[in-house]
C-alpha cells in the first residue's frame, strides 16, 4: 500500500489522517473541509475518475451551508460530465 492509500484509509469512523473517506454511488469521495478566523475551505475528489475541485468561502456564516450544498453539486457534475 502507498503512502497516499494509508493516508486515505479511515481508521475512525471516516476519518483517515485529516482527511473524510465516504462511497456514494460506488465511487469513492475524499475530502477535507475546514474553517478559521471567518474562513471556509473544502476540497474534494474521486481519485478513481481524477476530478477534484477546491472551494474557498471569506464567510464564515454562510459557509458550512455551501460546502455542504458544495460536495453533492460536485458530485452531480463529476457524473454527467464525461
């Protein structure tokens, strides 16, 4: 196993050295979203197909609502583009 694999590979819950690890649809999504000083960050992939995307927010109020509503927009695209 790489050092990437083990670093993916959850060992609480989801929870794999920082980064969340969850299957939706069969795909395997890794992701890592945080918040500091009035700022909210995320970033996804699916490393089987190689899409990713990295989403930035200055608010910290509106921010856990769009990176929630962020990773199911992601995910919904990833599928239908080719």
């Amino acid at each position: 196993m790489c050092i990437r694999d083990r670093c993916w590979k959850p060992y609480l819950e989801n929870y794999g050295m920082g980064w969340e690890t969850v299957v939706s649809d069969g795909e395997r999504l890794i992701y890592h979203d945080g918040a500091f000083d009035n700022f909210v960050s995320v970033i996804a992939f699916l490393p089987e197909t190689k899409r990713g995307y990295v989403l930035l927010i200055n608010s910290e109020d509106a921010g856990s609502d769009l990176i929630e509503a962020s990773i199911g927009e992601f995910l919904r695209i990833a599928r239908v583009q080719p």
